[in-house]
C-alpha cells in the first residue's frame, strides 16, 4: 500500500509541475481524461471514470461504474493548436506570420475511493490536471518587429503569451439514497501567465458542488455550479507605458452545467447531453471593462457502444460560441484595470494574443477492458479552424485590419486500475 501511495504521489507532482497550451472552451478544456473527451466532452450526469466524475461532477463519484470499489485514472493528452495572424496596415503594408508549431503534452490523474472500511454511501476523490491554456509565440517573425516606418513602435503587443492553470481538486461525496448523490469538489488553482517578461505564478480557490439524481434505472440527470476563481499575476507587462510592470488579475469564470443521459440496449448504448453557461462576461481580466468576453453557452452530446464485450467505441461534439467580441472602427485609448492603452495596442493584445475562438470540435475514442482491473482508452479530437477578424486605426490613424485564426487536434490515452 506504501509503495502504491507513493506511485501515486509522484504522478501527482508530475501533473502539478507541467504546462498546458491552447483550450477549447474560450481558453478551457472542453473535458479531462479520454472518456470524457472522446464522447464531445459530456459527464455531468453519467461521467465514466474518476477523473471525469471529480472534474464534471463530484457527485458522480457515487454512481461510477467502478462503485463499490475503487479507482485510479492516468490520462495523457497531446495537444496540438495551429494558429495564424495577419496585420494589414495602409501605412506600412501587410505582416503575417504563423505562430511556432508545438506538441504540448498535458497530463492527468485521479482517483477514487470509498471512505471507511466497510460498506459507504461517502466517498473521497482527488484529481490534478491542466484545464486551462493559451498562448502564441510569434517571436522573430514579421510580426514580432518595430518597423522603421512605425516610428520604432512595436508591430503589436501580445506576440507572445503563454497563459496556463493547472487545478489540484479534492472532493467528496455522499449518496443519501439509491437514486440521489451529492458531492463537493474544492478547486486548488496553479496559475501562471508569461507576457514576455517572465512568468508570474500565484493560486486561486473556489468551490463545484453538484447533484446527480437518477429517477428510473437507465436515466441519470446531473446539475452542477463551480464558483469563479480569481489569481493576481503580477509585474506581467507594462500597460500602460509608464516604464513598470503591471499587475494583471485573471478570474477563472464561474459556470453551471447541466446533464442528462440514458442507457439503452442493457447498458450496451450510452447516451448522453450536456449544456454549460460559463460567464465570461463577468470575469475579471475578461469582462467588458477588461479584455471583452461575452458568456458563453456550451453544449455536448455524446455517445458510447459496447459492440462486443470489453469493446467500447466512442463518438461526440462540442460546440461553444467564439467568446472574443469584435470591435469594428476601434480608435483612442482604452483603459484596463486602471492603466490607460491605446486601443491599438489593446486590440492586438486580444486579437493576436489570445485568440480563444474555436467553435465546433469532432471527437472519437475506443476503449478496451483487458481485466476486470485494467483498461486502456484512446481518444481524438479536431477543433475546426475558425477565424476572427476587425479593423479600426492604429495610434497614428491609420486604417489597420487585425486577423487571427486558430484551429486544434489532440490525440488522448488513459489507463485505468481499479482496486
């Protein structure tokens, strides 16, 4: 048992230590683990294995395919975002430039397990995972310049940015009747942001209750709400030109999700359907008075078929609508948790920066169960390329058109042990 627990402890330290890249979602995972991932994302009412029971739902925990026993997840996630700009300006011309290709590897674990020694309706669970990221590297390309004919002034801000949180959360849950379950899930937050002058790390807390009720035997409805989470990320970039790094505040934005699914065939056929509202809108280093994100509804739909025993074959969709508002005709100066920028520059920073706008994604995955202790699951999914696009003048007047795009792949693997 010793030696299990400390397996366990150095995955944990693997996951907390290791840095994440683009999302989905606005700039978060669409799911956690290849189960989950492979089916669009859903798992709110009917999640298929700890680690997306702790991320989904901590309720879940309770009505796992695994209870009464226990289980240990380890899922890996290769990611891969290609994303584009392009800067027209009337004055100085054209500038396009495609940010640096990468494969960001992005691991996770969890587990859960029964409290006590005997028969329990309460159990505990622990995940750690990355589960939000975004970035672009155009470093020594075209658009990472201070063209002469610019007076000296860079091309644009935001051409580099490196944005990641990884999340340690524990939770717990409790099944005071066959057909209800409630949990609690505590979301412990490693954030660090990197605007080209060195990362800034700090935490962040908040709180994911949910309910899971199932009324008859093969339907599962599940309901649940995660608090906003905020982080100070200080002497990140000099807004406002003053010659001193600035601090910026980043708030993970709350969310409410709703679930439904229902088991057909003796279990053989799983469907199932989720819808998040995530409010952007409201979060700071987001909202109007920052950076201009609009909420965003989210919605999955999954489904899972065992053809032959042990064989699990997975398909689903995701879509959220782009969060990123555009700003046609932009001019002036915009002011940003009090420092003043030009618009310009404010643009660039959301436009070529952080570019969070993929839409639809197609996701596929295959399990197979070699033990009644062991299972392997695969998954794939493509974000369609999507693009944004705005025009206005720089800080000199000049007409200017900002365009972005970004498409995403990634490819997930998973084992799991139940014991």
């Amino acid at each position: 048992m010793k030696k299990n627990v400390k397996i366990i402890s150095i995955m944990f330290l693997t996951v907390m230590l290791s840095t994440s890249a683009f999302a989905t979602n606005g700039d978060n995972m669409i799911a956690i683990g290849p189960v989950s991932r492979a089916m669009g994302g859903v798992g709110i009412a009917y999640p298929l294995d700890a680690i997306s029971a702790v991320f989904a739902n901590p309720a879940a925990m309770c009505f796992g395919e695994y209870c009464p026993a226990s289980e240990f997840n380890f899922s890996g996630t290769l990611f891969m975002p290609e994303v584009d700009t392009k800067i027209t300006n009337t004055a100085i011309g054209t500038y396009k430039a495609e940010s640096d290709e990468k494969i960001y590897a992005i691991p996770a674990i969890g587990f859960s397990v029964p409290m006590g020694s005997g028969p329990s309706n309460w159990r505990f669970g622990l995940a750690a995972y990355g589960v939000t990221g975004l970035g672009v590297d155009y470093r020594g390309t075209d658009i990472d310049t201070n063209p002469s004919a610019y007076g000296g002034y860079p091309l644009a801000s935001g051409s580099y940015t490196a944005m990641q949180i990884m999340k340690f959360a524990p939770a717990v849950s409790f099944q005071p009747t066959t057909r209800l379950s409630l949990g609690l899930g505590l979301h412990i937050d490693y954030a660090s942001l990197d605007l080209r002058n060195g990362s800034s790390f700090n935490y962040g807390f908040g709180l994911q209750p949910g309910v899971i009720y199932k009324p008859t035997d093969h339907l599962s409805l599940g309901l649940t709400y995660t608090t906003s989470q905020s982080v100070d990320h200080e002497n990140v970039a000099d807004f406002d030109g003053d010659g001193s790094l600035d601090t910026l505040t980043m708030e993970a934005p709350q969310q409410l999700g709703l679930g439904a699914a229902y088991k057909f065939f003796n279990g053989k056929l799983l469907l199932e359907v989720d819808v998040k509202w995530i409010n952007w809108s409201d979060a700071k280093g987001y909202g109007e008075d920052d950076f201009d994100w609009e909420d965003q509804w989210v919605f999955g739909v999954g489904a899972q078929v065992e053809p032959v025993s042990n064989l699990y074959l997975r398909a689903g969709y995701n879509y959220g609508e782009n969060p990123v508002k555009e700003h046609q005709n932009f001019s002036g100066s915009k002011t940003v948790q009090g420092k003043t920028m030009s618009t310009y520059y404010y643009e660039t920073f959301r436009i070529v920066g952080f570019p969070a706008i993929v839409e639809h994604h197609l996701t596929f995955g295959i399990g197979y169960k070699f033990t009644d202790r062991l299972k392997l699951d695969l998954g794939y999914m493509y974000a369609f390329e999507n693009t944004i696009r705005e025009s206005g003048t720089d800080f000199a007047g000049n007409p200017v058109t900002l365009e972005s795009s970004l498409s995403e792949s990634s490819i997930d693997f998973g084992l799991t042990w139940r014991f």
